[in-house]
C-alpha cells in the first residue's frame, strides 16, 4: 500500500500532562476513524461534543470533534481533530483506539505538512517558513518566518518563473519562423526585454538580502581571555541568570558553555569559553583548544580584561576575520590595565546596560534589513543564484544561438520550479521535513 493511501495520526498538540490535547487524523479512513469513536460524523468544520469510545465500547473521554472533509482541509485530506483532556492515560487510550482500525499508523515527523505540500496546499518555500516559525525564538525571526509563511518569496518565485516560459516561447517561436525574414527578430526583442527585466529583479533580491539567512541561527558572540578575568560572571550577567560557575580559581570553565539570548529581537547566542593560557593539564589544554577554535568562529569576541592581563588583545585576533571588542572588567576594584572599549563590573553590573546596547547595535547591522528579506535559507539563494546566471547567459547567448538561449531558459524555469518544490526535489523532501515534530 502507497503511504498516501494510509491514514496517518498524531497528538499534534504540546507535551502532557496539559488542560487540552488535540489528536490530527489525515487519510482516507479519517470519517471511519471518526464514527467508530464518536458514532457519527459532525457538520464540517464545526465543534461537536461527543463521548469517544474504543471498539469494545468502553468509553475514553467527553471531547470536542471536528471534521474537515478534503480538499477543504490543512492536508487537501479527509482531516479529523480529537480535542480531549491532556492527560497521559486519556490519550493513550485515544491512540490504542484509532491505531486498531486496520490502515492507520502513527505519523511521522512532517508527515502531515509533507502531505499538504504533496496535495499543493503549500509550496516548499512556505513549507520552510512553517518549519521557521515553529522553530522561532524571537519576535524578529517570527516575522521573517511568517513573510516566507504567507507566500512571499513563492508567489514571486512564481512570477518569475512564469514570465520565464513567456520569454522562452518568444524565442522558440523565433526557431520555427527562422526562414521567415524578420519574424525572429521581431520576437526576439520583447524577449530580450523580458529577459533584462527578470535578470535585474532576480539579482536585486540576491543583492538585498545580507544577513537575512542567519537570522534562522542568530548571532554568535565569544566571550574570550585569560584565565579569572571575570567571563563566566559576564555571562552569567547577560542571561540574567547562573549558567556558568564562578570561582576565584583560574581553570573553572574547562569546556564551551553556551546560552541563547533575545536581544531585542535578535537572536544571541553567547559562549564563554575556557581561560586562555599555557598548561600542563591535557583536559585544560583541550578546552583551550576549543575555545580558540569557537573564538574564530564566533561573528563577534568580547575580550575581558582586568588590571592583572598580561596578554595584548591584539595579539589574539590578528587571524581573525571578525570584530574583537575589548572588554575591560573589575573596574570596581580601580586597577589599571589594557586600553578598552568598553569599562565594566561584571559583579556589581557596571557597564552592563551600555555593553548591551551596543550588542543590540552590532546585531541590528550584523542583519541589516530584514522586513522585506525574500531569501532565507542557503537551499533559496542557490536555486535563485543558478536562475540569474541562466537568465544572464541567455542574454548573451541569444544574438548567436536562439537554440542556445532557449535552453538557458528552460535551465532558469527548472531551478524556479526546484525553489517551489514542483519538480525534481525528492532529494530535499526528505532533509526538510524530517526537521519538523511529529504531529506537524
């Protein structure tokens, strides 16, 4: 039996014990599922209480049915929803009972938005947004997933493609009336406009965008230097709470510690990593090991220092491509030190607001603009790139070879339709929706 002609169910709800749970079931068999518990169908998309019961007539719970009959439904499948009381034995009796009807099985993880996407209810940039936005953490990333959610990279993905195949019939049709004097060249011109007008479009998304892709992974900030400066307490600081242990002892922070951060929007994430310094201690000397490595990688590095740093900060980030601020903490103690940009107490708060405020700063133009972002994923900006390299070619393949041109056409159409997910994407379903959680 093909997947499609199962009936798939899960609790697509959050983690019980809860006030509600609500159990999906998408499928051929959703109305049988649905009279065998409730005992008869309900008015489409209307609430209606009913007392489930299981096959041999002991009853589950008093609970709220819907039915959703297909096309009409978040699927393009017959759909019916369970909304029982959120406890674990309800609903594992609720399961047991549906899973007894022959041709049901519990659902996979994105199985119920691949089949939405499979039936066209969605393409497979707003697929993407879903999975951005249940996977949001911010205001600002929630935005962004709900622009790609609403449509707005595919119904321009859309236009473009079809004003692509206009282009392309123009310039075929040139290749039937080749003997024909003039006419080529007469449809040839509206192609080429066409075809200069996509490319400028195309191009001015992919120019647009800047950082607008990592803002689904957010910004990464080390916290960096010496041993004892004070960067497990300056984290701990900026998350607002202890997620580092501090000790007077030089070596404490062994491994990376990392913690998620809502600044303003903006999604943080800032390591503290071990002490750097020579030592004889190989645990010692891998989380030294780890923490340069992070450091390097991090878009941005906060080095501590105080009144006792040996180390020129400079000479850390001589290799780095990235930002390094210099952070001079344990003012409060009133010992001099390294020249810095920013002056703190990492125990007392001093300074703290104003270190903030300019991380707030550094993200905003990290990201740049991101209200009108069309492209937000590296899978996006790939298929978009070989579509406008497509589109130039064609341009200036199309004085030699109309043939030729054609064909760099159909290229660019191919990878608008990859961006949709309506030709060729197996390969990716799979990677994308395995992403989701089950019950989505």
């Amino acid at each position: 039996m093909h997947p499609r002609d199962q009936t798939i169910f899960a609790l697509s709800s959050g983690r019980l014990p809860s006030a509600i749970a609500m159990v999906r079931v998408s499928g051929p068999r959703a109305s049988l599922v649905l009279t065998t518990l409730a005992g008869k169908l309900p008015a489409p998309r209307q609430t209606s209480r009913r007392l489930l019961r299981d096959s041999a007539g002991q009853q589950i719970d008093d609970a709220v049915v819907l039915w959703f009959p297909g096309p009409g439904s978040a699927t393009g499948e017959d759909v019916a929803e369970f909304h029982v009381h959120g406890g674990r034995a309800v609903l594992a009796a609720l399961l047991a009972a549906i899973s007894e009807i022959p041709n049901t099985r519990a659902a996979e993880p994105g199985e119920f938005t691949r089949r939405a996407f499979e039936n066209g209810k969605l393409d497979l940039v707003e697929a993407e947004g879903l999975d951005d936005l249940i996977h949001a953490d911010t205001e600002r990333q929630r935005r962004q997933a709900l622009r790609q959610l609403q449509g707005l990279l595919g119904d321009r993905a859309r236009d473009w493609r079809e004003r692509i195949i206009e282009a392309s019939a123009l310039i075929e049709a040139g290749i039937d009336f080749s003997d024909e004097g003039d006419v080529p060249a007469e449809l040839r011109a509206p192609a080429v406009k066409a075809i200069e007008a996509l490319h400028d479009e195309i191009a001015k998304a992919l120019a647009a965008q800047g950082h607008s892709e990592r803002l689904r992974d957010g910004l990464v900030v080390a916290i960096a230097g010496e041993p004892n400066v004070g960067k497990s307490t300056l984290m701990n600081q900026l998350a607002r709470r202890d997620v580092a242990i501090v000790s007077p002892h030089a070596g404490t922070t062994r491994d990376v510690i990392e913690v998620q951060l809502d600044l303003d929007g903006y999604p943080v994430t800032v390591i503290d990593t071990a002490g750097i310094r020579e030592t004889d201690d190989p645990i010692e000397q891998e989380g030294v090991r780890r923490a340069r490595a992070r450091a390097d990688d991090a878009d941005l590095v906060l080095w501590l220092v105080d009144g006792k740093s040996a180390v020129d900060p400079a000479t850390k980030s001589r290799n780095r491509p990235g930002p390094v601020w210099i952070v001079r903490n344990k003012i409060d103690l009133g010992a001099g030190g390294v020249q810095s940009e920013f002056r703190i107490s990492a125990s007392r708060g001093d300074g703290i607001p104003e270190l903030v405020e300019s991380l707030v700063k550094f993200a905003a133009d990290f990201f740049g603009t991101t209200e009108g972002a069309l492209v937000t994923r590296a899978r996006q900006r790939d298929l978009l790139s070989r579509a406008a390299g497509s589109l130039r070619r064609s341009l200036e393949l199309v004085e030699d070879g109309e043939e030729l041109a054609a064909e760099e056409l159909r290229t660019a159409a191919y990878a608008l339709g990859r961006l949709l997910g309506r030709v060729d994407v197996e390969d990716v379903l799979g990677a994308i929706f395995q992403k989701f959680c089950i019950g989505k």
